[in-house]
C-alpha cells in the first residue's frame, strides 16, 4: 500500500513487479522516448488520448476528461483495479501529466499512488531498471469505481468563486500567460478575474524536486489566508498543470482543493470575464 502522494526515485525499486507504472511523459517524442527507455514494465500513457478526448474547447476545454466509463475501462485493460498499487512519473516534476493521470485515479478513489518526485531525472540517477520497446499490460475487468461524475466545477461555479472573498482561485500559469502578455495556446490573453497566480514550475527546485512541505504551506498560507483548501479551485490553461498544485497541497496537508478541468482554454471562449495586468 502506498500512503504519500509523492515517492522517492528509490523507493520505487523494491515495487517493480507489484505496482502498475504508469509514463506520462509528453510531447511529440514521448512515445519515441518511451520506446527508448522505460521504468521496466511502465505502460505508455498519451496525455491527448489517454488523459483527455477530442471535444470542443469552448465547451470543455482543449484536453477534457474522457467519459469515467472509458477511463475505468481504460484502467483495467492496464491491469489496474482498486488494490493496484500505481506509480506515475514523467519528464517534468509531475506537472506534465503524472500530476493529471494522478489527480483522475484519485477522483475514482484509488488510494495506493503516488507520482514519482523529480521524475524521470529522478528514475535514471537512482538506477531503477530500465527497458525498451513495450510493455505488456495484464488486463483484469473495467475498474470497479461507487464514482458516478468527474468531480469537477463547472464555470459557472467559478464564476460565484471569483468573487466571494470565502473562496480562492488559483491560475497555475506562467506569470506571463497569467497577465497576458504572452499567451501562444489560447486566441485571448489574461486571466480569470479575482484569481491569484501561483506558477507550477515556482513549485519545483532545479532538479524537478518539490519543495518540502513547510515551504508549500507557507507559501499556500499566503495565498489562502483563513480560506479552507475544500474551497481553492485551480485552473491552467486546460486543466493539466493545475492537476501539479493539488498534488502539491496534498502533499503538505492541504486537501479537497478541486479542479476547473476546462480551465482558460474554455473561459476565454465562452466571453467570460477577462483581467489583464
């Protein structure tokens, strides 16, 4: 059973063989990258068809959440039921996308997960036994999950969010996507009015390492004063990177923050209300 949120590049060794391993690592070589060098036994896991579906981002954002059907199907053709203990890793602190294929496990309820800190880096310096090609998965039946929804806020709960002074709404963006002067993935710049800014990667020391858990809650203490982390909504730009600030206040303590899973990308499509600063 694993009980952390977050596990060490070397405690990960004595799992190999028990746990499902899950490579997240994105971009357009991951699957090259993949079939390069993999944690032996890690099953591919493609951020566009794994972790989102095809959707209109107006309405959704650009990397919605796949049906909970397909996803619980999903899992149990990786051979992933409710006992499996899983680990996630990929090339990026988590933030892309160990953080997301971590937050859609846990909102099913599966408890034994933890995402790999400092990642990949992480993984090669520790000598955890490394193949190529692909692995095989060992399909047991769909994913037996009570969960009936995605438990997700809409836009229109953002939109009271925004402004009630009870809670907090944190863009987990770069600081120049944030202010809008520089946005390269969404036709419009800015930010959701009333929201802070807390940059994912700000989480991270130079070796993709997450900062301890007493300099996450005094940086999260400042953001949220007296507000409760059951009442923080994070968003990015579609619902990826903010998956990485929930795995980071959980891993300090700080629970029940949930997810604007279409985020910018579907905000400032739908005429919502835009700050730019």
């Amino acid at each position: 059973m694993i009980s952390s949120p977050l596990i060490k590049a070397v405690e990960v060794i004595p799992l190999l063989g028990e746990a499902v391993f899950l490579d997240a690592r994105v971009g357009p070589d991951a699957v090259r990258a993949h079939e390069t060098a993999h944690v032996s036994g890690a099953i591919h896991v493609d951020l566009e068809t794994d972790l989102s579906e095809v959707g209109d981002p107006a309405s959704g954002g650009r990397h919605p959440l796949p049906s909970l059907d397909l996803w619980l199907a999903r899992l149990g053709a990786w051979g992933i039921s409710p006992s499996t203990p899983v680990i996630v890793y990929d090339a990026a602190g988590g933030g892309m996308a160990a953080a997301r294929a971590w937050w859609m496990l846990r909102a099913i309820g599966h408890e034994s997960l933890a995402v790999v800190d400092g990642g990949w880096q992480a993984l090669r310096e520790a000598g955890v036994p490394m193949e190529g090609g692909h692995s095989s998965a060992s399909p047991v039946g769909s994913y037996a999950s009570d969960v009936d929804r995605w438990p997700t806020v809409n836009a229109a709960l953002v939109e009271y969010a925004r402004i009630d002074p009870s809670w907090r709404v944190i863009d987990a963006r770069a600081p120049e996507r944030f202010t809008g002067q520089s946005e390269h993935l969404d036709p419009v710049g800015g930010h959701i009015p009333g929201a802070c800014n807390l940059y994912w990667q700000s989480q991270l020391d130079r070796h993709g390492v997450l900062e301890s858990c007493t300099t996450l809650r005094e940086r999260y203490a400042r953001i949220l004063g007296d507000v409760s982390s059951e009442r923080v909504v994070c968003y990015c730009g579609s619902g990826v990177t903010a998956c990485h600030l929930l795995l980071a206040m959980h891993a300090c303590g700080l629970s029940g923050a949930q997810l604007y899973v279409g985020s910018w990308s579907e905000w400032c499509r739908q005429g919502r209300p835009r700050a730019a600063d």
